[in-house]
C-alpha cells in the first residue's frame, strides 16, 4: 500500500511537471524590439515586461492565454500548446495623434485618426480626469513603495514578478481603497512588475524599480 501510495504521488508530480511549459520569445514592431511590453498569462497574477531587446521568458501550463500589450500598439493573444520560441509582431494603434488642453473646468481630449481623417472630441470634467495607478517613490532606493489605486475594490489580488517572471510575493486585499505598503527592502536592486487583479479584472501592470 505505502509502494503504491508513493508511485501515485510521484506519477501526480510527473504529470504536473509535464504541464508546465517554459515560453521565451521576443516583442517587436517591425523588427524593433519593444522594450517593457506587457506579457501575462490571461486571468492570472502571472506576468513579465520585456528587456531592452524585447525579450521575455515565463513559466506556463498547456492550454493558457498568452496577452501581449504595449501601450500605442494593438494586443494580441495566443493559446499556449508546447514549450516554444515565440516572435510576437505588434501592430500600431488606429490613433496616431493626441493632444491634451487643459482648460478651467475641464479637459479636452482630441485623438484623430490614422485611417479616416477624422477627429473625435471628448470632454470630462475637472474632478473626472484621466488618472493612472501609483507606485511611489518610483524608484525607491528603500524598498519600501505606497501603491494607491484610483478606484475602489472589494478585492484585490497582488503578485510581484522579477525579470525572469517568477513570482516573489503574492497577497490579497479586502475592501481595498486606500494606499498600501510594497515591501522589496530584501531583495536585491533591479526591476519588478507589480501584477494587479482588481474584482477580477487585470489592470496595467506596473514597474517598480529598486535601486
């Protein structure tokens, strides 16, 4: 019985081993590698920005949804089968032009088209603008960084990645709606990717940079 036990764990082992799949690859535009993509694995905390040559590598199971996104750039997504060498093409945007123009009570926002010779206006109001997720100080030679989200959330999942994708802290937050502490002091200089899922949606990764 006890053989037979071991032989049951260790065939579980080998199979799990067996889904995992190693994917390296490199994001370009034209042959230009783009440097800080975003590469995650889709519904997951799992994710990496590109190198300065636009190279990634992340650990997978057969059958996750690789997204590629890069701000400017249409994302793309890829069922991941085998363990594989991958060279990911962006392609630019529709909107090739914005422009921002502060005014007293509003701001307004014209992006004008690449293919249509159009433009299209909007307006929101002062206390409605377009704000972005925080990560500060940025960089921190501490360690130590407040991250405040623009929104509140009943949940929030945080998983910290170094550069080769692996993770190196994961935690979740309850009724989340202030700002909070990231603690990287015991972990060498260098670049991270703060991976946030918000009430189940993934928002723009962020770099955290420790100096």
């Amino acid at each position: 019985m006890k053989k037979m036990t071991l032989f049951t764990i260790a065939l579980c082992y080998n199979l799990i081993a067996m889904a995992q799949i190693s994917v390296t690859g490199i994001v370009t535009n034209d042959s230009i590698p783009l440097e800080s993509a975003n590469v995650f694995i889709k519904n997951s905390t799992k994710g990496i920005a590109t190198n300065s040559k636009g190279e990634f590598k992340l650990e997978a199971t057969k059958g996750d949804t690789l997204s590629v996104s890069y701000l400017g750039y249409k994302s793309q997504e890829f069922v991941i089968y085998k363990t594989e060498q991958i060279e990911i093409k962006l392609e630019e945007d529709s909107f090739d032009e914005v422009v921002v123009i502060g005014y007293q009570n509003a701001t307004k926002i014209w992006y004008k088209a690449a293919c249509g010779g159009y433009s299209v206006e909007v307006f929101q109001l002062k206390n409605k603008l377009i704000k972005a997720n925080k990560l500060f100080p940025n960089p921190s030679s501490s360690g130590i960084f407040q991250l405040k989200l623009v929104e509140d959330y009943e949940e929030v999942k945080i998983a910290i990645a170094n550069m080769s994708g692996r993770i190196i802290q994961s935690s979740t937050f309850q009724k989340f709606g202030s700002k909070i502490d990231i603690d990287l002091s015991e972990y060498s200089t260098g670049i991270y990717i703060v991976n946030i899922i918000a009430d189940d949606k993934r928002l723009e990764p962020i770099k955290a940079i420790r100096n």
